[in-house]
C-alpha cells in the first residue's frame, strides 16, 4: 500500500490565487497551489491544518476569500487544536532561531505536530531561512516537481 502525503499550506498559500495574477511567478505558484487543492479534493493528498490556520484567516479582511478559505479547511483530515498549544509553542520558539517569525514558527510547528511530509508556502522568508530535517518546506511549484511522479 502506497502511503499517501500529508500537507500543511500556510495562509500564503491559500491565499495565492486571490493575489495579483499579472507576474508570472505568482501565477505558476497560483496554478501550483490550485492543482494541490485538487488533488487534495480527489483524495490524493491528505491536509491538515490548525488553529493557527483559523486565527490568520479569521483574521482576514477580505470576507470572500476567508469564506472560500475556511469551506476548504473541510477537506482536512488532521487539525492541531488550541489544547495542543503548550507543545506547538515550545517547537516554535525552537523554529524562531531559524530567523522565522513567531506565527509562520507556529504554523511549521502545527504542521510537525500533524505528522506532514510537507509544509508548503510561497514565503521566501520561510523558504530561504528553514532547513531543520523535522519536515520538507517548499513552494507549491517545488512540490508539485517533486511529488510530480507519484501522484
């Protein structure tokens, strides 16, 4: 039996096709994202999220894209709650020295917690400064290059 990957997006991610299409990076990286949302939605790939997900997205003005946002949080199959937060926030003050701010810290930390083989994001700063071996950060274009093959 083939173990299917697990993934954490960051709000970044989720929130890549409601930004401004015309450069091109943010378009393949939008294409990227929207393909990993159907494999997500056919069952391919299982997504997990947290509270963290929750707070930033509650968090945002744009009241579509949070609607949208939060109906897709239905197709997680792991979510890390508030009762986990002594643990998540002790693994984040660890990811911090990484040169990583505290919420993106507690969101890899989220995503460590949920067992994933990846955390996907489109922050340079997570991608230029994380390098621990706990999980495999990258961009929604890098996974779909990576993954390309088995999925």
């Amino acid at each position: 039996m083939i173990k299917k990957v697990k993934i954490y997006l960051d709000n970044c991610s989720y929130n890549r096709p409601f930004d401004d299409q015309s450069q091109m990076r943010i378009y393949l990286e939008t294409q990227s994202k929207l393909y990993i949302q159907q494999l997500i939605c056919s069952g391919y790939l299982l997504l997990a999220f947290s509270y963290i997900s929750r707070y930033e997205n509650g968090n945002s003005p744009y009241f579509k894209n949070k609607i949208a946002i939060e109906r897709f949080f239905e197709n997680a199959v792991t979510y890390i709650d508030v009762d986990k937060a002594g643990i998540i926030e002790k693994r984040a003050n660890g990811i911090i020295k990484y040169g990583i701010r505290a919420k993106d810290a507690l969101h890899i930390s989220c995503a460590i917690e949920a067992k994933c083989d990846y955390f996907i994001t489109t922050d340079d700063g997570i991608l230029k400064k994380y390098r621990a071996n706990d999980i495999h950060v990258c961009s929604p274009i890098q996974f779909i290059t990576i993954e390309e093959d088995f999925l």
